[in-house]
C-alpha cells in the first residue's frame, strides 16, 4: 500500500480532493492517505495531521497577522513527511503556502501534484518558474490555462470541474422550496456571503441592508441565507442584527446548491460560488470587499478585467461585480431588483455555455496521471 499526503481544508478544496481520491480508487490504487484536510475528507479516510484552519485566511494583511501559526503549520508537516516519506503530495490552492510545502517535498524525494495552482492568468506570471522547479504535474480546472504550463515546460491536464457533476443533480426549485419549507408565493433572494470568517466580516452589514431595501420595495421577499459552516452562525447573526437585516431571513447551513436552487435572485461574494450559482443558471450579483492594504497591492498586480469566475470564463461581465466601496446597498439592491424582470432571463441565456468549458480531459487520462505519480 502507497502512502500519499494532501492538503485541502475549505470546501472548494475538499470536493476536489475528493474526485482526486475517487479518481485513485477507479484507477486500482491502494493507497493510505493522510493530510491537513477539513471534515469531508477525513470522513472519506484521510488521516488529519494538524488544524488548518489558519489557511483560510485571505490576504496580505491576514496572512503576516497569523505568520507564526502558519509556521508552526508548516513545521508539523515537514515532520510528518520526515517521517512517512508518502510516494506523493498532492496540495490543493493556496499557493503563498503550498508551493513551500512544494519545495520541501521536493528536497526529500518526494513527487509533487499540484491542483488549481497560483492565478498566473490574472497575476504575478513570473510564477510559473518557481512551479516548474517544485512540481511535477500540475491539475487546472480551466482550459485556457493550459497552454501557460505547457509553454513552460510543466506536464498539465484540465480537471473536470466537481460542480458541473454536483449542479447536474441539484433539486427542482419547486422541489427545493418545498424541502426549505418555503410554501408562500413571492421572489426568492439568495444571500452567499463567503466561507470564511473575514468575508462574513467586511461583507454581512452591507447585506444585512441590502436585504433591507430590496424588502423595503418587495414586502412579499423572501430571503435565504447560505452559510458554510455551523460555526459561523453566532457571526452572521450578531452582525445581521446590527447592520438591521429582515428578522425573517432564513438561515440555512451547508446546503449552498439547495439555497440556489431555491431562489429567484442571489447576491453571491466573489469566489468559487460565483461558479457555482452560474452553473445553477441563476441571476446573480457579485460582491467583494478584501482588506484596504490588499486590495490597493492586488489592484496594481491582477490583469484580468473581471474577478468573477463565470465572466472570466464567458469574457464578458453577465454578472454585475461590486467590489470595495462599489458595494453600496442602495445600488446593488437596484440591480438585484433589475434581475427579476427580462435582465434576468438575459443572464441565463448567456450562462448556458459553461459547461462545455469545464468538461476536462477524459477520466483515463486523469486516471494515468495518478497511477504515475501516487504510486
């Protein structure tokens, strides 16, 4: 039986850490897995070595704020691939932190597979140097990136995105409402605010008062609210309060695409959900406020024109983004409103091809590629 160590703690991380690990067994691996990884892969069979919760964080700013324990993260893997020395890891985003933990594997022997590497398409390209020192084979979830590793010298296949299997068997929105209990009439505002704690953060206030005004001129709105994670709730609450959201908004945890499925309308913070309410086919609008320090160095460095995912994808901006101070609630709610007339509908037709984008290489060559390098 192989060793093989991965690392992947939010949930984006985790859906694709887990076609990675489904993707092994269909290739015939036996393979002992340990790793730093949130709760849906350590029920899959992962041994978790330590608390990454600290990767979660976004950042310039957040990131040299939790520098020591990043470094004692840093040291309790080192020493468990000292001592296990696994055929292969595979890291998964964060990539201020994997590509060291790219380099220390590499020092000691051992393969590197690298899945949804640094955003060289949008920033800091001179990257892709470092990447072809540390790793091995990369795995992207976008076509258009493939030709940047493969100039470069770095083997690179394209992953079928796990959102277009999982959005393909969401609920009816009628079969959704039903399940959420929602049984009167009216348009449905879906509110997904982030993942983390930071995006909950600078981001509920300003939805708190969105969702206000947009009731102020639809008393029959009904309103959603997506959280990730149960531990996020007394957040979210204490801050709804206080920016004065709609009392009757319903909190709804760890059910995203059942949330999607139910609404007419969402106010989405950019990220993979992004993705995720564009492959639900649903009108949306983004928002985004980072930090002011990170936001001024990113806006200098980042090349592309959109950071919404699906506009990136489409090269045109089907959905509205509202990022730092453009997210002003009086002006979002205005376009949320737009949404539930023909700009709406508009939206949907532009979002139907996505999904020939994100199809990926063909499951045996994925497959190959694991037999190579975690056996």
């Amino acid at each position: 039986m192989s060793k093989a160590f991965i690392l992947a703690v939010e949930r984006s991380g985790e859906n694709l850490g887990l076609e990675i690990m489904a993707n092994a067994a269909q290739a015939g691996l036996d393979l002992q897995w340990s790793g730093v990884v949130g709760s849906r892969l350590q029920a899959a069979g992962v041994q978790n070595i330590a608390n990454g919760e600290v990767l979660a964080m976004i950042g310039l700013v957040e990131v040299l704020r939790h520098y020591g324990r990043l470094r004692r993260l840093y040291g309790q893997i080192r020493q468990h691939l000292q001592a296990e020395r696994p055929a292969c890891v595979v890291l998964i985003d964060h990539p201020a932190f994997n590509l060291h933990v790219a380099k220390m594997a590499k020092q000691m022997g051992i393969r590197v597979l690298y899945v949804v590497g640094p955003q060289i398409w949008a920033w800091r390209s001179q990257r892709i140097h470092q990447i072809k020192r540390v790793v091995d084979h990369m795995l992207v979830l976008f076509p258009f990136e493939v030709p940047i590793y493969a100039q470069a010298g770095v083997p690179v296949h394209v992953l079928a995105h796990p959102l277009l299997a999982q959005t393909a068997t969401a609920q009816h929105g009628m079969d959704a409402r039903a399940a959420l209990g929602l049984t009167a009439g009216g348009p449905v505002l879906a509110l997904l605010p982030g993942s983390r704690r930071g995006e909950l953060e600078r981001l509920t206030l300003r939805y708190a008062e969105t969702a206000r005004r947009l009731r102020n001129q639809m008393p029959e709105l009904r309103i959603l609210v997506a959280l990730a994670r149960e531990e996020l709730r007394p957040l979210w609450a204490r801050l709804w309060k206080q920016g004065a959201g709609p009392e009757d908004a319903q909190l709804v945890v760890a059910q995203t695409q059942t949330v999607l499925a139910a609404a007419d309308v969402v106010l989405v913070a950019s990220g993979t959900a992004t993705l995720e309410t564009a492959l639900m086919r649903r009108p949306a609008v983004v928002v985004y406020i980072l930090n002011a320090l990170t936001f001024a160095v990113v806006r200098r460095l980042v090349k592309t024109p959109f950071v919404a995912m699906p506009n990136i994808l489409l090269k045109e901006a089907v959905y509205p983004e509202f990022l730092q101070d453009a997210f002003e609630p009086a002006q979002v709610a205005g376009a949320l409103a737009a949404l539930l007339g023909p700009a709406g509908s508009e939206q949907v037709a532009k979002l139907q091809k996505l999904r020939s984008l994100l199809e990926g290489n063909p499951p045996e060559q994925l497959q190959q590629v694991l037999r190579e390098m975690l056996a």
